[in-house]
C-alpha cells in the first residue's frame, strides 16, 4: 500500500479513531482524578571534617568526605536513621515502608547529601524530611565516634532546611492527559489498521480496483429518500441522484461505442445491492434523452419492477414465453417518453429453463429490431444461475456492486461466472456509495442555464475534458460532461419507436 491507501484507512476510520483518542484522554483525566496527590520535601546536608586548617589537611579532608558521603546516602534509609524518626513523630508505619518513600542522593565530587520525602500530606512530608535530617546528623555522629572517647571528626550541617511544598508533584495532570491521548490515538489507528486488514467489503473505487479492472461505469450515491421514492423522476431534475443516472447512461453509451450492445442486462452478486432500481432508473434516463426503450423484467424470482413503475405484474416476460400472449400485446408504456416495460408476468417453477430456451433468444431479438436499447433486469449471480443462462442471449452485461455490502470475493465469482459463459462485461456500476469521504463518487454537473457562469465549456484547448482513446478503448475523465457536449452538438436519437405501435 502506497500513502494515498493508509490515507484512505485513516478517513474510513476517524470515528474509530476520534473515539479512541477521547476514551485515551478520558482515562488520563480519570486517572488523575483517581490518584491521592504526593507533596515532596527536600532537604540538603554538608558533611565536614574537622582539622587544624592547613592546606594539606584541607585536602586531606575533603577526599575523606568525599569517600565518606557515599557510605552517608547508604545509611540514610536504614532502620537506625529512620526509627528515631517514626518515634519521634509517632507514625504509625514500619522503618520498611518508611524507606520506600525516601530517597537519598549526592552529586558527584561533593559532599552534599540530598534527602527527599513523599507522602500524601505536605506538612507530614517537611517535618519527616527534617527529622531524617537531624536523625541522620546524630547517627553519623555516633558512628563516626572514636572508640577511645572524643568528639567525632565528621560533622554533618542542614544546609536547605524542608519546607511543606506547596503544590503536589504526582499526579502530573497535563502529563497523564498527554499520555492518554498519544495511547489513545495510537490505539485507535492501529485499531483501524486491523480492521481494514480484516475487512474485505468493496467500499469505493479503490476496492473495486483490487478485484477487476473492468471500467466503472458510474457511481450511484446512497440517498435515504431513494428507499421510499427509488425513481428518479421522483427527484428534482438537477438532483445528484438524477444526474448521477444521466451520466451512468452517456458513459454507458461510449463504453458501447460499436453500438452493438443492443441489449443491455444489469445484475448483481447478491440481493440488495440495488440492481433493479438502477436498471428502472437507467431505462427511465434512456427514454428521457430520446431513446425508444423496452425495460424487461427479468427477475422470475423476486420481480420488482412492476411494483417500482405502479404496473400489472399478472401478464408479461412468462405469458410471452410460454406463447399464451404475443410480446405486443404485453407491453405496458410508462411516462411520457418512449419507455415500455415487460413485467415479469406469473412467477414460474422453472425459471433457469425459461430464460435460457430459444423462445427467450427470439424474443430479445424481435425486442432488438423495434428498441432502440433494451434493459434487463436479472436475478442475481451467485444465488441462482439465472443470469448467467440469460447472459447468452443479450449483447452486454452491467453489473452493479453495492458499496459496503459486497465482498471482494463474492465480486470475484461473480465475474468469473460470467467469464466462464463468455459473457460481454460492459462495466461496473457501484451503488449506494457515500456522498461524502474517501469512497465518495463525485462529478461535476450543471444545467443548461449555468453555461455562462460556470466558465467549464468543453473545447479543444483543455484536452483533459475529452474523451481519450488509447489502444482502442475510451477513457472517459469523470471531469467530462457528456451530457453537455451532446446537447451543444444537437445529437438527436437515430430513431424512435412510434408508441402504441410494435413493428414486427
């Protein structure tokens, strides 16, 4: 994976992410809270040797306090500096547990001893820390006695008298925030690492692109609305709903620039990735720029067009096939363009065998000759074979992916199937993408209106606008309104079906 992929990761992830750097920055405030404060208290010795003052004796001396201090530090956590101290104080801990929260240091090439005291209570901590202090003092004194009587030639001095501190020095709050958040947000992109390694959902472009490379047709972007008013004619004009099936529809034409691809079928892996209203809508967007078009439901499992469109459902594809009815005589108009709809017509028990008989191939053939562009609507790939049956019959095949419901596998046996009967894939249409993020499908699109305010008319000086053919294929830039350019050239359909009127 390049940088643009773990950018990607990271913006499929941020609530993941932002959620677990919070929770990391909640644990450390918690923390916080949680724990009793800790005041610390110095206090500072100077360790001396007395002598008559000479030079030599000086350093004589100084070496020897030297040598001494580290012996000095040693004894300071022992039970015979720290049991005068508890005594004289009355605490009520042990000289053991006392030592733990002592600690005694000298710096190198000095005769300073540096004592600090922990404790919960500032107050507490100064008067141990002074008490250890002058316990420290006598014991040395003591011990540094001669046997035959005497003062003691070390002398010990307080130099930095404790004081009770007036802040605690645990817990560091901003700290412990910091930590919290550094954890938590690694936490969370490590988290959103695994689960992009794990997950194996087609989510956008990227995904698809590590199953097929196959062109993608157009992106369909998930709208709530669609699931109470899935027709785009339900929808604004200019809606991106709309828009996005006008330019399904222009690129599907150039990806069909022989124009053999008379009949085109839309599929998909699994149920419920949208193929049956991407098929209404795109036959309604067909009809719209012109097109005659027949729209055939397919699906002699689960048939929903007739539902979609408001139509009859008892007569239609089946009534046709098992020749109780001619094909002219089932077909149903809708709207107020050229658009005729074959509803499935009564659901059979052997639909395999009726979409892949002879009667099936004649029909799409007499379908061929009077539309423009016929549609189909056909079960899914992997349930059942129905589609794969019918994929012998028609010109070109759509097969439309639902972001986030389909896996990189099933994409996979699904092509695979059709490769396996030789079918013509058209392109991939991904539906129910995001409007916003790192899989979102966008475009830009205008009315005809905004022609002299947008300023992005198509002309031969900016090549990046046009459709550019290498090695006899088109690559259509996303960028590229077809759209436009076909309503600036006038392009008028070839021709159009005389409604209420089948020619045979």
């Amino acid at each position: 994976m390049d940088l643009r992929d773990y950018l990607r990761i990271l913006r499929r992830n941020w609530i993941l992410i932002v959620a677990a750097t919070l929770a990391g920055l909640l644990i450390g405030g918690a923390v916080s809270v949680l724990t009793k404060p800790t005041y610390v208290s110095d206090t500072q010795l100077f360790v001396a040797i007395s002598n008559s003052g000479s030079v030599q004796e000086l350093q004589q001396g100084n070496t020897f306090s030297q040598a001494r201090v580290q012996s000095y530090v040693k004894t300071v956590d022992s039970p015979l500096v720290l049991q005068p101290v508890i005594d004289s104080l009355g605490l009520t801990t042990s000289a053991e547990e006392l030592a733990k929260r002592v600690k005694a240091s000298t710096d190198l090439n000095t005769v300073l001893i540096n004592i600090s005291v922990s404790d919960e209570s500032a107050v507490q901590a100064a008067a141990i820390a002074q008490s250890i202090a002058n316990s420290l003092v006598a014991t040395i004194e003591t011990l540094e006695r001669p046997k035959n009587g005497g003062s003691s030639p070390v002398g010990l001095s307080v130099t930095k008298p404790a004081k009770a501190p007036q802040m605690p020095t645990a817990p560091n709050t901003p700290l412990n925030l910091l930590l919290g958040l550094l954890i938590g947000a690694g936490l969370g992109v490590g988290l959103g690492m695994l689960r992009a390694t794990l997950d194996n959902r087609i989510r956008g472009e990227a995904d698809l692109r590590q199953v097929t490379d196959a062109p993608l047709l157009g992106g369909i972007t998930f709208d709530q609305d669609a699931v109470k008013r899935p027709l785009i004619t339900e929808t604004a004009t200019q809606s991106p709903r709309a828009e996005s099936f006008r330019q399904l529809r222009t690129n599907l034409q150039f990806a069909n620039i022989s124009g053999q691809a008379r009949t085109v079928l839309l599929t998909s892996s699994v149920p419920g990735e949208g193929k049956t209203t991407t098929a209404t809508n795109l036959a309604i967007a067909l009809a719209q720029a012109g097109q005659s078009v027949c729209l055939i439901d397919a699906d002699l499992r689960r048939p929903m067009i007739s539902e979609y469109l408001g139509l009859d459902r008892n007569a239609g594809l089946t009534t046709a096939l098992v020749g109780a009815a001619d094909v002219e005589d089932l077909l149903q108009p809708w709207g107020d363009d050229n658009l005729y709809v074959l509803s499935s017509g009564q659901i059979p028990p052997n639909p395999s065998e009726l979409l892949g008989s002879s009667e099936m191939k004649d029909l799409i053939s007499r379908l061929e000759q009077t539309f423009d562009t016929v549609v189909i609507d056909a079960p899914p790939l992997l349930p059942v074979t129905d589609a794969a049956v019918l994929s012998q019959h028609v010109s070109g095949i759509v097969v439309v992916v639902g972001s986030h419901r389909l896996k990189n596998q099933d994409l996979e046996k699904s092509l695979k199937a059709l490769k396996m009967v030789g079918a013509n894939v058209l392109g991939i249409v991904l539906n129910r993408l995001p409007s916003k993020g790192p899989d979102a499908y966008t475009y830009s699109y205008y009315s005809h209106d905004e022609k002299a305010e947008s300023g992005a008319n198509v002309t031969a000086d900016n090549p990046a606008d046009h459709a550019i053919a290498q090695d006899g294929e088109w690559e259509i830039p996303v960028s590229y309104n077809f759209e436009r350019a076909l309503r600036d050239a006038e392009v008028q359909p070839a021709r159009s079906f005389p409604r209420g009127r089948f020619n045979d």
